[in-house]
C-alpha cells in the first residue's frame, strides 16, 4: 500500500507520521521525501477499518493539507522506466558496484557472452572482463575510459564510465560504474572495400531512364577528376554505391575505400577514430593507433550523411581537405596523406549552410564536384528493370524458382511513390517473394504503406477578398508540394521559380519551420 502526503515544510512532522504507524503495528517499507512538499510512504496492506482510522490521523497532523492512496512510488516508477529502457538497448550494458560485482546487466549482455543473465548479477566483474584491471580502475582511476576487447574473434570497444553522486556539500562521491559494449568502429563504420569486389563497378547499376543513364554518364566522367566529390539523393538511393563505382573507376582504384558513418559515430570519439593517436595519449593504451584518414592512405573515405558531422569535426575535416596534413590526438608532429574525398547528404547542403548549421567554406571545399541521384518516383520506368532485377536476385538467395507475374503488378509498383526508394523496393519485393504461394507473385503480396496523397489535393477557402482566397490557395499549393520537395531549392526547382521567391513565400507561410 502507497500513499502520498502532501504537507507542509514543518520540523518534526515526518517524525509524526512514523510515530503514527508505529502506533498501528505498521511495518514502513520505504519513505520518499521530495522537495515539494510531498511525503511518499510504503508499507504493507492493512484492513480497511485499520486503513480508514490511518488517514483520519494523517490529516489530523499539522502542517498535513492531503493524503491519497496511490498505485506506485515515483522511484518505483522510475526505476521501472530505466529498467525498460535498459532492457531494450541493443549494446550490452552492465553496472558495477563499488566492490568489483555485476549489480545489473540488460539481456544484450547475456547474449554476447552466452550466459544467463540472472547468474550474472552478484558475479565479480573481472567475468566479463579477463583483461582489465576494475579493481585498480575503482580505487585509482575514476575516470571514463574506452578499451579494445576482443569477443569470439569480433573486435569490441568497452566504455566504462564513473557513476558520481553529489552530497550535501556539493562533493562528489563514487557511487558504482556503468560500462557498454559497442562493436569496433573499424568493423562498424569503417569497412573496407577491395578494388576486385564484384559491386563496385557501374556494370551493377540498374536502370534505363533518361535521368539514371544521364547521372551514371555524369558519374563516370567526375571519377576520372581526383577532387572532392559531392553526392547528393534522399533515403534509399544509392548514394554509398554511386561512391564506391566512382571509386573503383578512378586512379585511387588499387587503394582502400573506408565509409565513415557520420550520424552513428559519437562527437567523444570521432576525432580519434579518424585522425588516430598517439602512443599515451590515454591512460593504459601505450601504443599510438592510425585513424581512418591514415588507414585510407592514396585511397578513398566516403563521409556518408555528412550533414550529421559536429562542428567541431567539420573544421578539423576543412583543414585536412586544404592541405592533406593533420595531427594525430596527443601528438604535435603533423602527418600528410593523400587521400580522395567523397560526401554524401540526403538533405540540402545549401540551405543548412544558410541555416548556420553547416559550414559554409567545408560545403565549397567538398561541392567541387556534384552529383545528384534522382529519387526512383521521379524515374517510374526503372521500377519494372530494378523490380526484375531484385525478383532475380533475391530468387538466387532464396534457392527458389523464378514465379510467373502479373502484369498488374507492373503497374501497381509503377504507380506507387517509393519513398524509401530503391531500398524500400527491394524490401518490399523480398517480402512478397516469402507471401506468395503456387509460384504466382501479384498484388496482394505486396504489404505497401499507404502514399500520402495529400499533394493532389488542394482546399480552396472562398471566403475573404479575391487577394485572401489566392493567397491561401497559393498557401495549400506550397504546403502540399513541401512534403514531397523539403528544401526551398528544391521547390523551386519543381515550380520552375527562383529559390530567393520560394524561400520568401515559404516564410510568409511559416511552411516548414517549427
């Protein structure tokens, strides 16, 4: 049974309300106190008319203003939340108490190291981690740290982090440690690809639009140019693959290609993982360790989501691409590589450059050379190709027979936006391939979210003078094609207006701003 107090700040009235249930036999299972005038209380069922006299002496004290019953303590529930929120990370993550044992542990941890998980609590932690020294790291060092493990032959990063609590003196005293495992960046955000590997090449790339042939003609030329290389195109297109392709045909071919993940890589480790260290430049890490900038020496590295990149890396990425040197963490020597560079942005560039988000002179050192992957609704006669092609393909992996299709299922997916673009097309036709039955593949094995229409249609307000009524028709025009082209440029592009016009009318609509 629970039950909030709401009081007054008054000495002795929390000693009161103990006294109270001692009075009654009753045995208090926990007490919360907040600072805003609220006593929470825990103790076990009592009998109604037991219950009923309780209440009557609560608010008979001074000071008291209301007590109610209530289904949980708010510790209860927090503590719940952080459980479940810990439950359904998928790093492994575990805490440390004061003595070296494993106070909790989430189900990933179990799984990565093929243990039970309630057999994990009250374990040393030394477990889990053979290799480092926690006793040492909670009597002497204290501080956050990251370690390279190695589990089953897969490399790991293990982050431990100090858990501090502030007392009444504003000191800060060690409470426990948190620690979670993360997979290597070198396996997780930095892959490299051998120049043999048979998807490079633009013999791979599918489509026989206008606008595809047109860009991978584009894409074919830029790659004979070693410069800095742009690619733009929303979710789904195919950005990282273009860059590959354009790797592969340029000079840099024999060399690595390493893909930088910018919206996965954390802002605490990213200066290290691209530019290394240097040996001791961390506490228990004697030896000084390439980033990726070095691995990628006369190759290739490919930002993806380059948009995501901090402010901080944008700089120090400006000065690499100036003049090729940079310094490791911990080291004053600069370091000069030659190493091509390839950005890729699902969102416009530009206009966060003009939002102050994205620096204006990293976007013209990297925009030397651009190209833009139209998204698949904008090339409807590619579908059947790419939708053949996967059909093809994914039948090969299946170890399936190739079925008979409908011609109606041509013009289903023909007619469909595709808004994850060729990702979501060949997703979707893995999906239908495991529905279908009797090796005939139609319609109804295609499992589509329902496209959102509302660009087609426009609701007119006739009341108000004719400059009103068009002003709010031009409104739901802009409004509706926003979500379909989310960047002034873009809109006016489709509208065949200049960009200054679009960004002014899109203001004066307070279309696109929060």
């Amino acid at each position: 049974m629970r039950l909030e107090v709401q009081c007054k700040d008054r000495l002795g009235l929390t000693r009161e309300l103990l006294d109270i249930l001692a009075s009654q036999n009753i045995d208090l299972r926990d007490i919360e106190i907040e600072k805003t005038g609220l006593i929470y209380l825990n103790f076990p069922e009592v009998e109604f008319d037991e219950f009923s006299q309780l209440m009557a002496k609560i608010r008979r004290i001074e000071g008291v203003m209301d007590v109610r019953k209530i289904p949980f303590l708010p510790s209860e529930r927090r503590n719940t939340e952080l459980l479940a929120v810990l439950s359904t990370l998928p790093d492994p993550v575990f805490s440390i108490s004061l003595k070296g044992k494993i106070d909790n542990a989430n189900q990933a941890v179990a799984s990565l190291f093929n243990l039970d998980k309630e057999t994990l609590i009250g374990q040393p932690a030394s477990l889990l981690l053979p290799d480092f020294n926690i006793t040492y790291w909670l009597e002497e060092s204290r501080i956050r740290q990251r370690e390279s493990m190695e589990i089953e032959g897969v490399n790991y990063v293990m982050e431990i982090m100090p858990v501090y609590i502030t007392d009444d003196d504003n000191a800060s005293i060690l409470a426990s440690a948190v620690v979670i495992i993360k997979p290597s960046i070198d396996s997780q955000q930095a892959r490299p690809f051998l120049p043999e590997s048979s998807n490079l090449g633009f013999e791979h790339f599918v489509g026989s639009s206008t606008k595809y042939k047109k860009l991978i003609s584009q894409a074919k030329k830029l790659s004979d140019i070693d410069q800095s290389l742009l690619i733009q195109g929303e979710t789904g297109t195919g950005k990282e693959m273009l860059a590959r392709a354009c790797h592969s045909a340029s000079v840099r071919s024999g060399k690595a290609f390493m893909v930088v993940n910018c919206a996965a890589m954390p802002d605490d480790v990213a200066e290290t993982e691209l530019f290394g260290y240097a040996s001791g430049a961390f506490p228990n890490m004697p030896e000084g360790k390439k980033g990726i900038i070095e691995q990628a020496d006369g190759g290739t590295v490919f930002f993806d989501e380059i948009s995501e990149m901090s402010p901080l890396l944008q700089i120090k990425l400006l000065r690499f691409i100036q003049d090729g040197n940079f310094r490791r963490v911990g080291e004053e020597k600069e370091i000069h590589v030659d190493v091509g560079i390839i950005g890729a942005s699902k969102k416009e560039l530009l206009d966060l450059v003009e939002q102050g988000v994205f620096r204006e002179d990293l976007y013209y050192r990297l925009n030397v050379l651009f190209l833009e992957i139209p998204p698949l609704r904008e090339r409807p006669s590619d579908v059947a190709t790419l939708f053949e092609f996967f059909v093809a393909q994914l039948c090969k992996e299946l170890s399936i027979v190739k079925p008979s299709i409908s011609e109606d299922v041509y013009d289903y997916l023909r007619s469909y936006s595709w808004p994850g673009n060729v990702r979501q097309l060949r997703s979707s036709t893995l999906k239908a391939l495991t529905q279908m039955d009797r090796n005939q593949l139609s319609t109804s094995h295609f499992m589509l979210p329902i496209a959102d229409n509302n660009t087609n249609v426009i609701n007119i307000n006739v009341d108000g003078t004719l400059d009103e009524i068009m002003k709010s028709y031009e409104s739901n025009i802009l409004s509706g094609l926003y979500s379909e082209f989310p960047s002034s440029r873009k809109l006016a592009k489709r509208l065949g207006v200049s960009h200054t016009a679009i960004a002014n009318k899109l203001r004066d609509y307070c279309i696109g701003k929060k």
